[in-house]
C-alpha cells in the first residue's frame, strides 16, 4: 500500500533520514502518487521516546486535507498471528495542517503513514 509513482527526496537538516546520528531513531521516505494526486510519507521511530516531527512540502502552497496511519507496539518484534490477530491494527486519525506543513507527535516504536492530498 501507499507506494506512490515517484520518489520525492526527504531530509533532516539536509541529510537523508535513515536512523544515523542527531536523526534519534528516525527513518523516513516519500513518494507521490500522481494518478491519486496524493503524497504518502512514511516515518518509523524506533526509538523508546514519543517525537515532535514537522513535516514541510516545499513546492506546494497549501496542503488540502492529511491523515496518519500509525502502527504501535512497545514489542519491535511482535506481530499478528493465529491466535492474536489485533495485536498490532492500525489507528488512522486526521492531523493539523498548516499552510504546507504538518506538525505532529509520532509515538515510540512506531510506523505511520502520512497521506497528504494536494
């Protein structure tokens, strides 16, 4: 899901953000998916802390609509089984959009999925 037509660049302080240092268990990517005319940015935190993240699209006037998809499990190696099918389900909630930029908190040990319409 959510993988979009082109790759669009994302960076921290100029640097791609891939977890390396000063990023604080950061991992993120963004593509846009022109025949939806929406942008899914993808940011994991793996750290043990909850994250103050804001996200701005340079290029675009104003932002229409945005909501995240968050995936959440204190365990990094849990999953859906059997026996547990809902450990880990996902939570979808609008987010504040600002202009062309979104700021937010992102939970520990999470995934979330921003999906931006332009």
């Amino acid at each position: 899901h959510y993988k979009g037509t082109h790759v669009l660049p994302l960076t921290m302080e100029g640097r791609v953000v891939v977890g390396d240092e000063g990023q604080n268990g950061l991992y993120a990517s963004s593509v846009l998916d022109a025949e939806k005319d929406r942008i899914y940015i993808k940011v994991a935190n793996l750290s043990d802390h909850k994250q103050s993240i804001t996200l701005v699209l340079k290029g675009l006037k104003e932002i229409s609509e945005g909501k995240v998809i968050t995936f959440h499990s204190e365990n990094l190696d849990a999953e859906n089984t059997l026996d547990e099918p809902n450990l880990i389900t996902p939570i979808q909630q609008a987010v504040h959009v600002g202009g062309n930029s979104i700021s937010t908190m992102i939970a520990a040990k999470s995934f979330n999925v921003f999906v931006i319409t332009k």
